[in-house]
C-alpha cells in the first residue's frame, strides 16, 4: 500500500494536531479536495484512492515512532499517550465521481480528522502516476538526472542555501521521495537542513521541520471575531509552545493583514516567518522593514520561502537576501515530482469549522478556496482588504 505509517505526513500536522488536542478538542471540521489541474481527470481511479484511504484504518502507531515522538522536545508526552492506538476512520471521508470531477469530502472532530490530508494528497497523486506514467524506468533517469542537476547548481551557488524537503504531498511516489532525500543527504551536505516527513525524518536520520498551516489560523475565524482570529490564532500557538516552533505563516488573509496582526509581540516571540504566496522578493523587503520599524535586527530573523520554489528561483533569492535577513526554502515538487512530465496542482483544504464557513484570502490569484463568496467577502471587510 502507498501509506504504511501514521508518520508518514508533514511536521505541521502533528504539531497543529497537539495543539488541537490541548485546546480545542471539541471542534468539529469540513475539508474539501480541489483538482486545479486542467485537462486531468482523476474520476477513472476512484476505487484505488478509495481502497488506498480504506488501508489509511488500519495503520497505528508503533512502540519505535512512539519513542521517536517522546524525543522530540516540543511534543508533549500526554498528546503522544492520545495516539496510543489512534486510528484514522476512513468513514469520514466521502468520496465520489460527480459529471466533471472527483469529489472528496472530509467530516469530523478536528483532531480525529486533521492527519488525512497529507497521506490522502500522496495517495491520490501516486494512484494517478502510477496509472498514466507505465515508463517508470525511464521516467526515474529522466529524474535522477535533473535531480543531480539540482545537487550540482546548490553546491557551486556560493550562498548559504538552507533547503528543507517539503514534498510529501505532491510526490510522484514514496519510493522517489525517499530516493531524493537520500540523494540530496549524499551530494549537498548541510545545505540539506531537513525535512517536513516525520516518517523519513525518523527513518533516515534528518530534521523534521515544519510550524503552521493554513488550517490553523483559518480555525481561528470560528473561535473569535474575524478581524481578530490572526491574531488570536498567533495567540494561541505562542501559548502552545513557548518559543518552540516559531515560524509565522503570512498569507492566510494576505500579506498586508499580516503585517498589521504580526505586532511588536509577536515580532519578538516568533523567529520569523514563512512566505506561501505573492511575491516573494516584495514580501521579505517589507518583512525586513517591519522588523527594522520595531527595532529588530532582521539578522536576528528567518524567513522561510516555500511558494512553487525550484533551485535556481531559491539562489537568486539566497543571493538578494544574503546577510540582511536568515532564509531557508522549502522546496516540494519541483524536488519530489521533476521525472519530465507536468505534475498534479491538488489540494485539500479546510473550508468550515464548527459549522462556520473560514477561508484563505491568499496573495497570488487562483489560491483562494473557497465557494461562499458572501463569505470571503465579510472577511475582506474584515481585513480592510481592497
């Protein structure tokens, strides 16, 4: 099967999953799955996503995963007692093939149902590769050549190029994923500073990083008043973790929200933050200027890149931003699904939460999901967005 391990996803569920646990575990959630990919349709291989999602109910934790968990300072034992024998239920997923796509619809407690994106988004991506793309002798050449191509530019770039893997969901299978870390560990040395699988992260002997995602400060537009819910997720996730974890994501209602929420406070607390859409070069000079306007040395600071980088898009930035402001990149398809052919553009995304509507107003146009338009456009008024 294409998932054999709850660990088998994204730093960030686990660590918004505690935070779940700890503070809001009541709250129920709705996720929907989004195809932006034109001209593919993923309704022919239905019932192999299904059987794949169906296998996602048996997996459990073991004694080993348990143990590396315990390890990790910012993850609290409680929460890790919470998973001993924690099961995903693939009966709060609905799946079906509509006229002109297929449709998949998450239901539940939040941290009954927070682990199924990542593995879901694999599943779906391999299941589709694995149909379409027969040649994968030749199409993982292909890759290992561009792949070697990529070793070879970070090591003569001459900038201090902090790469995190982040691609899990996007891969074109585990096994590639796990032949790009080990090739990236071998040929790039420190520049490789982790990854945001848990599992491999285990299993190979690297970092496992990630802080927040959209889903977590979307939740908070349920919890309080929509022009406060940035700020009361930033909040809350301070309180969480104590200093631990401190990477801002920004663009949830965009970059301008973000620079009125993220005040002198949270300026301080949080290390830094991470881009995911918009410009990026606009968005780190306005970031090294918020902090110069509070005082901050912006060396002090890491600002984390992760919108549809690739290599060279990851240098150039490396070079303009060097020795004014830390960076790091997290880099997902372009490293984990670069075999020569188009990869899929799919996500899976909370859309409400405790029976509320809650959105992302993102920065690049396309991004935005959400199909409650009265709604998105309450919280543009909320955020005084044009």
């Amino acid at each position: 099967m294409i998932i054999d391990s709850l660990l088998d996803t994204d730093l960030y569920k686990l660590t918004m999953m505690q935070v779940v646990w700890s503070r809001f575990p009541h709250t129920q959630v709705e996720y929907a799955f989004k195809n932006r990919t034109a001209d593919v349709d993923l309704r022919p291989y239905a019932d192999e996503i299904r059987s794949e999602i169906s296998h996602l109910g048996e997996l459990r934790l073991s004694a080993e995963e348990e143990a590396y968990l315990r390890s990790i300072r910012f993850i609290k034992g409680g929460f890790v007692d919470s998973l001993r024998g924690f099961s995903l239920n693939p009966d709060a997923v609905e799946m079906r093939a509509d006229s002109d796509q297929l449709r998949i619809h998450i239901k539940g407690n939040w941290y009954q149902t927070i682990l199924f994106e990542v593995p879901i988004l694999a599943i779906v991506n391999e299941v589709y590769f694995r149909n379409t793309q027969p040649d994968a002798p030749i199409r993982s050449e292909e890759g290992r050549l561009r792949l070697e191509e990529k070793c070879r530019q970070i090591n003569i770039a001459g900038v201090d190029l902090g790469i995190i893997e982040f691609g899990t969901r996007r891969r074109y299978s585990r096994e590639w994923q796990m032949f790009v870390l080990r090739t990236l560990k071998d040929q790039i040395g420190d520049h490789l500073i982790g990854t945001s699988n848990v599992h491999l992260a285990q299993t190979m002997g690297l970092k496992p990083i990630g802080t927040m995602a959209h889903e977590f400060l979307q939740a908070g537009q349920a919890f309080t008043s929509l022009a406060d819910s940035q700020k009361y997720a930033f909040e809350e996730w301070m309180q969480e973790y104590r200093g631990d974890l401190g990477i801002a994501l920004s663009d949830v209602v965009g970059m301008d929200a973000f620079f009125r929420d993220f005040d002198l406070l949270f300026s301080k607390a949080y290390d830094g933050a991470r881009h995911d859409s918009g410009d990026p070069y606009v968005w780190c000079e306005r970031l090294i200027a918020h902090y110069e306007a509070f005082r901050i040395d912006p060396k002090s600071k890491t600002a984390v890149f992760s919108d549809g980088l690739d290599i060279q898009k990851s240098i150039a930035l490396a070079r303009h931003f060097q020795g004014r402001i830390r960076t790091q990149y997290g880099i997902g398809t372009n490293l984990t699904n670069d075999l020569g052919f188009n990869a899929l553009a799919i996500v899976l995304k909370m859309t409400r939460c405790n029976n509320r509507p809650v959105a992302k107003i993102s920065d690049t146009p396309g991004k935005t999901m959400s199909e409650d338009f009265d709604y998105i456009e309450s919280l543009r008024r909320a955020f005084e967005l044009g």
